[in-house]
C-alpha cells in the first residue's frame, strides 16, 4: 500500500496562452478557439489564469490586456475607481516612491479578496446596505502597519530615534533619505486612504 501522506502535492496548472494577432484578435491556445476581452474578463473572475503574447514578437503583454479589460469595464459603467484616486495614482509615475506602490496595492488588494466574506457579513448586518466603511478603514489601517513593517526591512534604520548622548547636530541626518521617503509614502497613502473613506460618507448620506 503506497503511503499517501507522503505523496507531493499536486502541481499548479499551468496558465493558458492567449495569443494577439496585429488584427486585435485573441487566440486561446487551449480551446483553439478565438476569444474576446468579455471572455478573458470572465476568464479572470472564474480564478483562470492566463498569460498574453504578441503573436508576432512574442512580448507578453498581458499587462496592456487587463488594463484594456479594466478600460472596457469602466466604459461599461461599473465604476470601480474613483476619479480622485486615479489622479494619485498617476502621480505616482515617475515618482520616487513609484517602487513601493504597487506591493502596497497588490498586498490591500489580497487582503481585501481574502475578507470577503467578513465584507460580506457586515453588508448582511448593516441597516438599510450601509456599507460599514469603519471597518473598512480599520482593516486598511492594518494593511499599512504590515506593509511599513515591510518598508523597513529595506530600510533598517529607517525610523530610529537618535540615542540620548547623540550631538543634537546629527538630528536632520535621522530624518533624511530613507526615512523621508517613508514618511512622504505614508503621507500620499493616508491622503488615498481619506480620499476612500470620504467616498464611503457621500455614499452612506443618500
């Protein structure tokens, strides 16, 4: 009897192929079948993941074509980013804090898939389908604890308070390079996060 305890765990499918030809079209390589940006879309909220060539060149691209499928559904109404932070968001390219962003967005934005049933618990317990943005903001809160926990594991010394017996003279040093970048990411983060919880308020109010 062979011991299944011991057996390795199965490994992770592989992601399909989605090719794009100069006329736009999308090929799936798995089901040989053209596809469109609806299909991938779906695609994605089934938890397939894909990756997109260039059938010519052989660039992936598949960060162009979710950000097409992200234009096509905002074009479609469903609003899911507000304007306000759009705008910041754009500020941040070319931006000297442009490294951190986006594994803060990509941590929040786990940490919100992975509450979604506690999301979905509190609209069940709100009066009326008030979202309770509260409790969104605090969860928030947590996420960026974690996440300045890992700024400074690239910036060890980032934050420290200079000793008792250190010349006030080396005071400005303290506050300067990695330390200033972190305050300055921190600061353009709470402004984003204001930003959503003022957009929960308007909500909440009609």
């Amino acid at each position: 009897m062979t011991d299944t305890a011991s057996a390795p765990p199965a490994p992770a499918a592989a992601p399909v192929t989605i090719k794009k030809y100069a006329n736009r079209r999308l090929y799936n390589t798995a089901t040989s079948s053209y596809v469109t940006l609806e299909h991938l879309c779906q695609m994605v909220k089934d938890g397939v993941d894909f990756v997109v060539f260039d059938a010519k060149t052989g660039e992936e691209i598949t960060r162009q074509v979710l950000t097409q499928i992200i234009v096509e559904e905002e074009g479609k109404g469903q609003n899911l980013l507000p304007i306000s932070f759009m705008r910041k968001l754009i500020s941040f390219y070319g931006d000297n804090m442009q490294w951190a962003l986006p594994s803060y967005l990509d941590y929040t934005m786990q940490s919100f898939s992975g509450n979604q049933e506690r999301m979905r618990e509190y609209f069940s317990k709100t009066v009326g389908g008030i979202f309770p943005f509260d409790a969104l903001n605090h969860m928030g809160k947590q996420n960026w604890a974690m996440m300045e926990q890992a700024i400074k594991m690239f910036a060890p010394f980032a934050g420290q308070q200079p000793e008792a017996g250190q010349a006030e003279t080396s005071a400005p040093a303290a506050s300067s390079g990695p330390t200033r970048e972190i305050d300055e990411l921190r600061r353009r983060l709470d402004e984003l996060e204001k930003e959503i919880g003022g957009l929960g308020k308007g909500i909440s109010k009609e």
